[in-house]
C-alpha cells in the first residue's frame, strides 16, 4: 500500500465513523503508522491537518441534521457560525451548597433573574448573592415552566425580575472573547450530591470541540464502570452551557440525550466549532 491509498482508506474511515471522534492516536494506528509521521503525511496529501478534516466532516453533518425543519436552531447555528472572534474557554469557579445551606432552599436570599437572548435560543438566567444559580434554554412558549423550576430550586429564595441584567450576564457566557482578559471570573453557585457536584467541575475541564463518553468521564474521576451514574449526574446538570454536559456522548459515538433538546445539543457543538476557528 502506497502514501496515496493510506490516506484514501484513512478519510474513507473518516466518513464512516467522524461521529465516533477518532483520536489521532486511532486514526495514526488504522493507518499502520506512527501518530507523527501520520500527521505529517495526512497534511501533505489531504493538504489539511486529520483534525481539521474531521471538524469539516463534523460540521457538515451538523448543518445537514439541522436542515431539516429545525428552524429557530438553524438560524442560531448560522448566526454563530458567521461571528467573528475565537471561542475561549470561560472561567468558572463552581461552588457548591453545604447541606445547611441545601435545607435552607435560599432563605434570605434575593435571587435576580431574567430572560435573555443566546446563540442557541432564548435562556432564563437566575443570579444569587453566591453566583450564577440557575441556567435553562427556554422550551416552553411563555417561559412559565423554567421559571417554575428555578423556583423549585430555590423555594425560600425572593425572586426579583431583571431582563436587563440577564441580558448583560448572557452577553459575558455567550460572548467570552468580548470579556476584558483580566476580568474576575464567573461564579457560580450549584445544588447536588457530593458526586453530581464532582462530575460537573469535572466537564469543566473538557475543551470546546472535545466530546468524551461517559465510560471515559467515568475513569477519569477514578470510578470506572460507573458510567450510568456519571450519564445521571450529567442529565441534572443545572446551568445549561456553563457547566459544559453536551460535550459528552454515548460510547457508540452516538451524541445521546440532552436535557434541552437533541437538536440543541447537536447545534452546540457546531456553534462551538464555528466559532472556535
């Protein structure tokens, strides 16, 4: 086998399986060479890098799905797509209740809150003295049904309604690349179980464009085999976006639920990486 039918066979695997997200390491190995010559001569014949042959595929798929009557998502895909600026990962100190503080359910507490505008849908924004506490991209018609669950959240919570406000704190996650480079960074502040708490500080940590399974997350955090309970975790997540839980997908490659909407999950990920070149 020559170079020239290497690299064929390798981006006729690339076709069939872009959605599983070969790592180079995978693809060097399918080839029968080194990752660093594979590299090299992937460049040289294709005349692109492997990744970014695999995040056009990505992202051809992606429009395609979203072509197909999904509007509103559509359109926000388009308009991520044409901004200009680099995607940069946000800076996000995550805290989490006490059990006092969980039982309290935000006595005391004056939470503001607000509908606002994103690349990906309206999304209802709920801020407490302790930081960010509630995000949710919008599905319902008046917002009525988000709005009851920030309330459950926080039933003890007085709630104080402020769209401006959201609209300025969605302009910050939305729009990083417009956040001053020394600025503090975001705060957020969430309810969960020890373990919920530890797998969303863990999706903090995974890139823009990355995806990992949940069997792979699962190791990470030195429980492996416990993918489901690591797949519940990341279901509960409360601050959509912000804690990054549509970066995850099935084993299979198959991208698998998402708590606001597959369409909305698929659109995330090629908004990313649009707006990451």
């Amino acid at each position: 086998m020559n170079d020239y039918q290497r690299i064929a066979r390798v981006i006729r695997y690339l076709n069939d399986h872009h959605t599983e997200q070969p790592s180079l390491a995978e693809l060097a190995e399918y080839a029968g060479i080194s990752a660093y010559h594979f590299h090299r001569l992937f460049s040289t014949w294709a005349g692109i890098t492997p990744k970014d042959f695999l995040q056009s595929l990505t992202l051809t798929h992606a429009k395609a799905l979203l072509a197909q009557g999904h509007s509103v998502l559509a359109s926000a895909y388009a308009a991520g797509l044409s901004g200009p600026g680099r995607l940069h990962d946000l800076c996000i100190s995550l805290e989490a209740a006490s059990p006092g503080e969980l039982k309290a359910g935000g006595a005391g507490w004056l939470i503001t809150y607000g509908f606002a505008a994103s690349p990906l849908g309206r999304c209802l924004l709920g801020e407490s003295p302790r930081g960010i506490c509630f995000l949710a991209f919008v599905e319902s018609a008046d917002g009525q049904a988000e709005l009851t669950a920030l309330q459950e959240t926080w039933p003890r919570a007085q709630l104080q309604p402020d769209n401006a406000g959201a609209g300025r704190l969605a302009t910050r996650i939305f729009a990083p690349a417009a956040r001053p480079v020394n600025g503090s960074p975001l705060k957020a502040y969430v309810q969960g179980s020890p373990f919920q708490v530890q797998v969303w500080r863990a999706l903090l940590h995974i890139q823009p464009t990355t995806l990992v399974s949940y069997g792979h997350l699962a190791t990470i955090l030195g429980h492996p085999g416990a993918a489901r309970a690591v797949g519940t975790a990341v279901g509960r997540n409360p601050l959509a976006y912000l804690i990054p839980c549509h970066r995850v997908i099935r084993e299979t490659g198959v991208l698998g639920n998402y708590r606001w909407g597959q369409e909305r999950k698929q659109a995330l990920l090629a908004w990313e990486s649009g707006v990451s070149r």
